[in-house]
C-alpha cells in the first residue's frame, strides 16, 4: 500500500513546496463572446460525459441521497465536497446536477496538458490573485448564479488522493452563500473495497439571525459535520496518511 506522509492536515501532498502560478493581469474569468460560448457548450458537454464514465465506470461510484438536489433543479445553489480524487473531482459536481456547474479552481490547474487552458470553457472559475482580478471573478460567479447555474467548492482546498478523513476547512469558502443567500449541499465521496459512494446531504441555508461572520462559521459547521458523519461510510483505505514525526 503506497503511503504519504504530511506535516499538517492542510498540506499539498501533490506538489509540495510549489508556489502558486500568476494568472495574467488581465485574465478574462468568463467566455461570453459568441464563439466563446460554442466552444464551452462542447467542452463542457464532453466533460460532462468523461465524468460520468470516470466515475460510474472507472471507479464504479454510487450516488445516494441525490434526491434532495430535485427540488433544485434549475436553480442557483452552492456544493462543497471533500477532495480526494485528482482525475475525478473536477468532473463530479457535474454528475449531481442537471443545471452548468462552475468548479472553483487553483491557478495551477492551468499547468495541466492539454486540458489547462480549456478550464474556462468547461466553467472552471479561477480563483483571483489580485483586487481587479476579484473584482471580475465576482462579477463572472454572480452571473453564473443569475443564470440559475451550481457553483461547487472544494474547502479543503489541495486534494489527498483516497483520503478517507475530513480536513479542515477554508473560512472563505462559505462568504459566497452567505454573501448571495442561496443554499448549500454536501457531496461526500467515501471509499469501500470494491469502489466508492457518493452522499448528498442538505440544503443548508445561511442563518439569518445571525452576524455575518458568524453566519458564515455556522453554515461551515453544517456542511462539515455532515460530510463527516457520511465519511464513516468508508470501509478501505487505499493510500495510508502518516504524520511526520520530525
């Protein structure tokens, strides 16, 4: 059994040490222009379908729980998963709702061959590294919420492959339903010997009788013991995580 090893639970245990790419000043976070918008109709169609045989097929997933997403269909609304598959995850949101779903992203996804700089087009929203930058990656996830588009956020921010834990999360992740006061669903990827199941838990919703910031600790309380009641599920560990001792 291949074994890592890690320091703290926030680790990249990927690649270790490496800085963060630049995005370009001016990068554009959303492809609107005519031609634009038919290149990610099939970028993003063909992704969707990878997805689905990846994870049916692949790694002979089962999804439980769908049902609660029904009520939404074709609505706004926020998804947070627990990162455990480098090939799979940015194609999993995809399978869980029938409306475009917008992955958020690291700039160093655009390093991956071939299909880095095809990211925009299959709704990947970068995340932005300086003020003007945010200032238009706001603009670019309202509209896609005004759209009635998913957005989907992996909170612990650097993939473990197989881990079958729950890591801490990032604060920040949660301003954006708050922010918006749309609701947010769970997606728990756990792992059993012969594949693996995904569990959908929620809505949950942002306390309104709350500050804000406190609003925001609560909603990431919910999601966070709800995906850590379902990663209990898993019964096998592929990857074993160790911590250093020195």
């Amino acid at each position: 059994m291949r074994t890592i090893h890690y320091q703290a639970l926030t680790d990249d245990v990927i690649a270790p040490g490496q800085a963060e790419p630049a995005l370009p000043a001016n990068f554009r976070f959303a492809r609107t222009r005519p031609g634009e918008r038919l290149l990610t109709a099939v970028v993003y169609s063909a992704a969707r379908w990878f997805g689905r045989w990846y994870w049916r097929r692949r790694l002979h997933a089962r999804f439980v729980n769908l049902d609660v997403l029904a009520p939404y269909r074709n609505q706004s609304l926020f998804l947070y998963g627990n990162h455990t598959q480098e090939v799979g995850d940015p194609f999993l949101p995809m399978q869980l709702v029938q409306q475009p779903v917008h992955t958020l992203a690291g700039a160093a996804n655009r390093k991956v061959p071939v299909l880095g700089p095809l990211l925009p087009y299959g709704h990947a929203l970068l995340l932005p590294q300086t003020k003007a930058q945010t200032r238009r990656f706001l603009a670019a996830l309202q509209a896609a919420l005004t759209a009635n588009h998913a957005v989907a956020i992996y909170p612990e921010a650097h993939v473990w492959p197989y881990y079958t834990g729950i890591r801490p999360f990032r604060a920040g992740s949660f301003h954006y339903p708050v922010a918006t006061n749309r609701p947010s669903f769970a997606f728990t990827t756990t792992y059993q010997k012969a594949g693996c199941t995904v569990y959908v838990d929620g809505p949950f919703w942002p306390d309104a009788t709350l500050p804000k910031a406190k609003r925001q600790a609560a909603l990431a309380a919910q999601v966070q013991g709800a995906m850590t009641a379902r990663a209990e599920a898993s019964t096998a560990q592929h990857i074993l995580y160790r911590r250093k001792t020195s």
